[in-house]
C-alpha cells in the first residue's frame, strides 16, 4: 500500500513502485537528505585531512629546532655520546615549561600526540602523559633562574675552553637562540617572547672574558665616503631590542574609516604614534588612502603579521586629525510641488529704442533686434485658468490593498504558522527523546568499561598467581631473586640498555633462559630492581608448565650481561662472525653487534 507522496510515482496505477519508481520517489523524498550527508561527510574528511597535514608540519618543525639544538651543542663541545640524551632533557624542559602558559584542550593533545609520534621510539607513553598533564620535567637540567642554574648550562659555561670566553662565543649564542625558538613555538601567543640569552647573561658575563681592543683604522684621504643608509634604516636599528642580532622591522596597523580590521604596514622610519593619521597605498593600483594608526610595535620576521618582503610602506603622515563626517544632502523640494519664480512686468507701452549693449545679459543666441516692441498675449490664454490636475488617491488604494490581504492571505498565514509550530513542538520531542536514547548509551558504555577494567584486573591478578603458584618470574619480583625460581633456575644469559620515561633515563636489564640449540624459552625485563615485563616463547609453554629443558648456553661469559667465571673464547668455537650470528640470533640485535664481538674478543 501506497501512502502520502509514493501516490504521486506510481504510473500506471497498480498501488505498487516498481524499481525505476520506487527509486525516483526515494531520491525525492530523501535526496537532499543524502546530498547534504555527503556533502558533511566530504568537508569532515577534508577537514581531517587538514588537521593531520597541521600537525605534520608541526612536529616536523618541532623535529628540526630540536636537531639544531643538537648541532650547536656538537659545535659547542664536539662529539661526545651523552650529546643526544642530554639535548632531549633540556628540549623536554623547555617544551614542558612552555606548556605552563597554554590551555591544553584537544587541539593541544592532538598536535603533542604528532610530537610524541614523531620521536615514538625514543619516548615512552608517560612522556606524553606527562606533556598534556603540564608537568615540568628536568628542571633541575635545563633551568635558568636568579636562584638556580640547571646542571646543563653550568656544565656548559664551566667546560668552555679559553678561546671560547673571548667575547660573546656565536655557536653558544645559536643554542640560545635555538633554545628561545622552541619555547616561544610552544608558548601561548599572550605570553611575552623569553630570550634565553638575555636570561643567562648574569652566569655568562661571570665567565666572559672583555673582547680584544681593535686598532683604529686610519683614514684614507683618497677613500671615497660610504653611502648613507636610509633612513628607515637607522631608526630600525635604534628601535631594535638590546642584544638583537637583527632581521627586526618595525610594523604599524592602521584602520581606515568605516571601522573593520586594520591592516599592516611597514612605518618606513617615520616616528609615528597610536592616534596618527597616515597615507598607505591600497589595492594592486597602490591607490592614497588615509587612515588612523592603532597600534606600533617591533618584531622579527618570524612573529611579523605579514611577510616582510611583501609588505608596504607607510607614504606619510597625514594633517587630518580626524575621519571627515558625513555631509547631509540639503532636503530638495517635492516633485509636485515648484519653486515659486517672480514673474517679470509686462510693459503696456512698447519702450523707447534703447542701444544694445556690448554684452547681452541673456544667454539666448539669437541675435536682439535694433527696434524691439513687447506685445501681451492674446486674452484667452492671459485670462484663462488652467486645469487643476487630478491626484491618485494613493490613501484609499493602499487601504483596499491591506483590506485584501486581511480578507485573502491571513487565514493561510495562521494555518501555516500553526503547522510550524506544531512541526517544531515535534522537532523539540524527537531531539529529547535522542538526547535522552544517548544519555543512556553513554552511561550504560560506561558501566560496560567498568566492569571491563575490573574483570582485566581480576584477570591480571589471577594470572600473577598462577605464575607465582608455577615458580616462574613474574611482575614485581625482585631482581635478586630472579635466579631462585622452581621452574627456570638460574638465567642463561642477560643484556643491559636504556628506557626514556618521563622523569629521567633508566637503566634496565633483560634476563634469557634457553632450551636446546641456543633457543630463547622465557625473557623478564628488571628496573630499578624489580621485574617490570615477562614474556613467553611460543611452542614451549603449557600454560605455565615448560615443556622442554632448561639448557644454559656453552658460553654464558661472552654475552652483554657482564658476568664472569670462565675462561671461553668465541674465536676458539666459531670460525668467523658470520658463524656466531648465524648460530647465536638471538643474542645480537644484527650481524655488526656480532663483528662487535668477535673484535673484543
């Protein structure tokens, strides 16, 4: 059965759509429908797809700051091993002391997680955590204050060579700089601009040792005199910041009349205030407009509101003190109604012959006879009175047209109307009803992940009992009594490297236990004294019930765990390093770290 608009489809009158119908009815009815989805669907993807490509940029650039911090520490001290782990502490510190002025909502998170992503194989998740909880971290590294200067900088001051205390040292000034960029990248955009620099100048002048004089240079007689710089020139440098390297402009904004943005100009050198009234160039055609100046500042090209090298001048000032107001039009006179003219007097008598004048007081081009005679008009048109003309009654025909409208378009109007509002009472219920369906969702997904946390604890909980009942290693054990269990004994062989978290580096070491031919059956990863991570081969474990022996290696003393005890040399078993990786592939991360080996040997 049919109903409503689906009657209108239906060709040959059957009560049925058949699929050409049914499609054209259902593009009618929710064409729009789908078209404006799509549409949504398009402009989020796009959207997405932006934001992904901002972020992108933005870890890409925080990438690079952070990799020239790197090299100005390496001009600065040479290599040295710590250089990497000692950069990313003072970059953390920054990063995270900059973040104290930001607001971290989910645009924030977004771009510290394409952070995070971008050095994910040195970072732990609590780096993360850590950044979008605004914790300061290392700041007893990298910081820079009256009361305390951070192990970083004190090392660095301390350890510069003699040549590099002459004077301000310029690879040191670059880290400075560099270290500046990054938190001012990361500051909110209220927060005043901190050079490091100027705030480490106390502790460096300390160590500074007074510049070399200069000879002065001897005049030359026939040396033609330099060019004098222009004079915007001059007054940049004057306005520059103490300790400025340069590349600093002045802009000023100015708005024009109407209100509206202002827009940005360089002032060319001239001494303007907020308040002043100038002359820019406007439009491709550089077009003199006027306006009032709001605001003057200085700022380098990278905090300036608009490229530099593409901005305009300031002309002039201007002598206007104000915006012109708006002249009013004088009020014309109605079009019925005429400007009363003074008729001239008729003479009854024709004149007296007059001499015409040199120049005629009238604009009329034919020629003034010698003997002009003035004759009246004939009596009909002197003496008869015009017609009056008749007016529109403009009063009664607007009258009868809201009179029809009353009549006629009222009626409609109110049904209609009453139709919105029943149609939006409808609209009002549904959304409650949806708003209220979604409460009920969340809260019952919220129930769900509850109890989902807690059957994962209970689980977790029961199988660290199963592993302590099966006499394994297991989360929590202390690393001093790894080699005492029932089931593994003693390790076959252990490795030592580092982990990156949040409040430092650390030191940690994995312990291996083997079966037949060198084969891996069980591995536990010690920190800070306890077991932190367990995992078992596959193919070896019941459970936690071993299915094969537990052999410790022909060699234990040639592995990274440092042990000693026996006297064995890997050049004595194996040929050449090839053959030790090749037997041995799980005790070197690829075959040089065997070569590695086989030299130390």
């Amino acid at each position: 059965m049919l109903y409503g608009s689906q009657k209108r489809f239906d060709k040959n009158g059957d009560g049925k759509l058949k699929g050409a119908e049914w499609q054209r009815w259902y593009q009618y009815a929710y064409g729009n429908e789908i078209e404006a989805k799509e549409t949504r669907r398009r402009a989020n993807a796009a959207a997405e797809q932006k934001r992904a490509q901002i972020a992108a940029d933005f870890a890409d650039h925080v990438s690079d700051l952070i990799n020239w911090m790197y090299r100005d520490l390496a001009h600065l001290e040479g290599e040295r091993e710590d250089q990497a782990i000692r950069t990313m502490h003072l970059a953390l510190y920054v990063i995270s002391t900059a973040l104290q002025t930001q607001k971290v909502d989910e645009s924030i998170r977004y771009l510290l997680r394409a952070f995070w992503n971008e050095f994910q194989p040195t970072f732990d998740e609590s780096v993360y955590q850590a950044l979008c909880a605004k914790q300061i971290m290392f700041a007893e590294i990298g910081e820079i204050s009256e009361k305390r200067l951070g192990s970083f900088w004190r090392n660095l001051l301390d350890n510069l060579p003699p040549e590099r205390r002459v004077g301000k040292d310029d690879d040191l000034q670059e880290l400075l700089d560099d270290t500046s960029r990054l938190y001012n990248y990361f500051s909110s955009d209220s927060t005043p601009i901190i050079d490091f620099a100027e705030k480490i100048e106390p502790y460096w002048a300390s160590v500074r040792l007074p510049d070399e004089p200069e000879e002065p240079e001897e005049d030359d007689e026939d040396e033609e005199p330099e060019e004098e710089s222009e004079p915007w020139t001059d007054y940049y440098k004057k306005t520059e910041p103490v300790g400025n390297s340069g590349g600093y402009y002045q802009f000023c904004k100015v708005q024009f009349k109407g209100g509206g943005s202002p827009y940005a100009y360089l002032t060319g050198g001239l001494p303007l205030a907020v308040g002043d009234f100038v002359v820019v160039p406007v439009g491709n055609r550089n077009a003199e407009k006027s306006g009032r100046v709001t605001d003057v500042f200085v700022c380098s090209a990278q905090d300036a509101p608009y490229p530099p090298g593409k901005a305009k001048f300031v002309l002039r000032k201007s002598e206007q003190t104000a915006f012109p107001e708006k002249k009013t039009p004088p009020i014309e006179p109605a079009k019925n109604e005429k400007a009363a003219t003074p008729m001239p007097p008729v003479p009854v008598e024709p004149p007296v012959a007059q001499s015409v004048p040199e120049k005629p007081a009238s604009f009329e081009v034919e020629p003034v006879p010698e003997a002009p005679t003035f004759t009246l008009p004939p009596p009909s048109e002197q003496d008869e009175p015009k017609k009056p003309k008749r007016r529109i009654p403009w009063g009664w025909l607007a009258a009868a047209a809201l009179a029809a409208f009353v009549i006629f378009a009222v009626p409609p109007l109110e049904r209609i109307s009453e139709t919105n509002r029943q149609q939006i009472a409808a609209q009002q219920a549904a959304e409650q009803e949806k708003r209220e369906q979604e409460e009920q969702q969340a809260e019952q997904a919220r129930l769900e992940e509850e109890a989902k946390q807690l059957r994962q604890q209970e689980e977790r909980e029961a199988a660290l009992q199963a592993e302590k009942d099966a006499g394994i290693p297991y989360v929590g054990m202390l690393e001093s009594s790894i080699d005492s269990t029932r089931t593994l004994g003693t390790h076959g062989m252990a490795k030592s490297g580092w982990a990156y978290k949040k409040d430092g580096t650390f030191k940690q070491m994995t312990y291996y236990w083997y079966t037949n031919n060198r084969t891996p059956i069980f591995t536990a990863v010690c920190q800070d004294g306890k077991v932190i991570e367990t995992q078992k081969s596959d193919g070896y474990w019941s459970g936690n019930a071993l299915l094969v022996p537990v052999v410790k290696p022909d060699i234990p003393t040639t592995f990274h765990s440092g042990n000693s005890g026996s006297s064995g040399s890997i050049r004595d078993d194996y040929d050449s390093p090839e053959d030790l990786y090749e037997d041995n592939p799980w005790d070197y991360e690829d075959e040089d770290e065997a070569w590695d080996e086989w030299e130390n040997d």
